[in-house]
C-alpha cells in the first residue's frame, strides 16, 4: 500500500499501477487489492516517480524518476509484473512527460531545457506524431522540430510552441529569427 500521494497512475491490463514521492510503485487489482509491491525507499539513488504511461495493449508500463526510466511487463503465464533492466539516462533530470507511440514500438520523452536559464519545454506533436528531429537555433534561442507531416516551432525565452503542417523540401529549409514576435 502507498504511503503517499500518487503522482504517476497508469491503468494497465488488469492493474492501476501506481507511484509517488516516497518512491513505492504498487499495482491494485480491479477490486482496489493490492496484486504486487515494488518498494525502492531504501534505494538512495531512487527518487519519487513523477509520471507514468501504458502501453496502448496494456501489457507494458514505464515510470519516470529522476535521470531513470523503470520498465514493467506483464507475465500472464505468472499473473505478475516483472520488471526490465531500468533505463539510466544521464542529465534529463526529473521525467514529467512519457507517451506511447500509437502502435506501442516507442515511448516519447521530449524535454528540452534551456541551459542558460534552465527552463524547460516539452516537445509534443498536437496531432500526435512522432518528434524525429530536433534542433536549437538562433543564438540557442529557437528550436525548430521535425514530425513526418508538421513541423513544431518554439521560442525557449517564452516557451511559446507553434505546430504547423508540414511535408519538408528535404532538408533545405531556411530559417530567420529576425521578428522576436513570430510565434
């Protein structure tokens, strides 16, 4: 049973997986009981879970943390959740944004962070493709992200976004900075 607020929920196959600051990830049955427990308390590189995402069949379910993704798989052989190897990714600080690719092959977590000021935004298609590329322009003040149809514009000083339909010239776009209002 959690002994705080739950921050990241996820409702699963036959389980709401849920996680918190003090770093236990339960999963319930449909009942409300308790199936299983994951405690990482005593972990001290463990910090509180902040998001968390299903796969679209419900058969996967990742946690973000701090610098760490935790991966969970349904076993119905076993009627369990076993957990995958955990993903340590360096530098990307607290996860406060994972989704899943429609057809469950990826999971997106888009966080750019503006190191100067170290503000953050997260990227995410309005019309939910998948961020293919990303690039900081115009003096590490603008990003300009590619999709297979849009293309996302932002501005990293106001966090404006911008998201527009967009089939590309291969590569050969050209972009200005000039206007500070353009977005």
């Amino acid at each position: 049973m959690q002994t705080a607020p739950s921050s990241a929920l996820a409702w699963a196959t036959n389980s709401i997986v849920a996680a918190g600051c003090d770093r236990r990830i339960v999963a319930y049955g449909k009942e409300g009981h308790v199936l299983q427990t994951f405690d990482y308390s005593r972990n001290p590189q463990e910090r509180e879970f902040t998001t968390a995402a299903a796969s679209p069949g419900g058969q996967s379910v990742v946690l973000g943390s701090y610098d760490r993704l935790r991966v969970f798989n349904w076993s119905p052989r076993r009627s369990i959740w076993e957990e995958a190897k955990p993903k340590e990714i360096a530098n990307l600080y607290t996860i406060t944004a994972l989704a899943w690719k429609r057809d469950g092959s990826r999971l997106c977590a888009v966080i750019v962070k503006n190191l100067s000021s170290g503000t953050r935004v997260v990227l995410k298609s309005h019309y939910g493709y998948e961020v293919e590329e990303v690039k900081i322009l115009g003096k590490e003040r603008y990003l300009v992200a590619h999709t297979s149809d849009t293309l996302l514009l932002g501005d990293l000083n106001t966090n404006h976004l911008s998201e527009i339909a967009w089939q590309g010239s291969g590569g050969n776009e050209k972009y200005f900075f000039e206007n500070e209002n353009w977005i």
